[in-house]
C-alpha cells in the first residue's frame, strides 16, 4: 500500500505563515532544494487543499518558477494533482482534478494502487483532517530557525489532540530541522 504523507514548513515557534499571511521565512538553499528533489520524487501524485492548491498553480507554471527553481517546477507541473475542496468547480492547472464524494474512501482508493506515495504539501486544515480521518501515514515538519512572535499555528484548526510518535530528525546546515512524525490513532472511549 503506498504512503500518504504530509509536508509542511513551520518557524520555530510552530507558525505555518505569518501574521500578515507572509511566507518569506522559510530557509531555502541548495540543501533543501535538493530534499525537495527527493521529497517529490519519493511521490507521484500531490494532494493539496483549496488554498494552498490556488497560491501554487499560480507560481509554479510561472516564468519564474521556472527560472528559479527548473526541477521542482518540471515536478510541480507534470505530477497528478488532488485538490481537495468544498467550494471550487474547476481546475486548470495541469493533471489537477478535484476530489468529489467521500474523501476518506477516494484516498483510501488511490493508496491502494500501485505506484509511490501520496504527498500533501502545505494545507494544514487538509493535514489535520487527514490525520484524524486515519489516513496520514507521515507527517513531516521542517523547524525553521526563526521566531515569528504571531501567524497562523500548524494546528489552529484541529478540534481534537492528534498525539504523534517521532519517526526521525534530519539537521540542515541552515538550521532548518526536518521532523518525521507517525500520527498514532485515537485511544479507544473505555
């Protein structure tokens, strides 16, 4: 069965973007270029939530996206698209298509086929809805070193405590730390 696992940059004090929306804090170098690589080829399809689906088809085929970062754009735009919303009726980024009907049975389906994982990138609501659902395999935070004082926290939007084993920890020479978590189910009601 292949993994759903989750991506998401965070600053040191668990902020997924700042408090004016802003996302210039993230540390970005040859290094985390290069796990990006990897992060992408790991997956062959990208689930993303309506918000984090729309600021990214509007970089990614961009001249810029392309200028600046050629290989993860070439990802970024060739890979299948999930997006997973409630209010859009169309999408025009290519190999995007909107998950209708049940999302727990439309994931679990395509887990279940062959190929390499399902990556979610981003989409924190998405995120900690698929975790509590059961269905996130891995959830993997990069600690960037830098304090926000204020935004938006990773898990603003959970209404219930996700507890989650710690898989491994990679360091970056930037100062950027990789944390790998396993979400561990719910404890049953006695």
């Amino acid at each position: 069965m292949r993994k759903l696992a989750a991506y998401i940059g965070v600053s040191l004090d668990g902020f997924y973007e700042g408090a004016q929306r802003e996302f210039d804090f993230f540390t970005t170098d040859e290094e985390f270029f290069k796990f990006s690589v990897e992060q992408l080829d790991s997956a062959d399809t990208l689930v993303l939530g309506r918000v984090t689906y729309e600021g990214m088809a509007a970089y990614w085929p961009s001249l810029e996206a392309v200028r600046d970062a050629p290989v993860i754009a070439g990802h970024m735009n060739e890979k299948p698209k999930l997006v997973v919303s409630t209010t859009l009726n169309d999408v025009a980024w290519a190999g995007a298509e909107i998950v209708k009907g049940d999302l727990a049975q439309t994931l679990t389906e395509h887990k279940t086929r062959p190929g390499r994982d399902l990556l979610v990138l981003g989409s924190p609501t998405l995120t900690a809805n698929l975790a509590h659902l059961g269905l996130l395999d891995e959830l993997r935070i990069m600690v960037n070193p830098v304090g926000l004082g204020a935004g938006k926290s990773l898990f603003t939007s959970m209404s219930d405590r996700l507890q989650l084993n710690l898989l491994s920890i990679r360091q970056f020479e930037s100062g950027n730390v990789l944390l790998t978590y396993v979400p561990l189910p719910k404890p049953s009601a006695k």
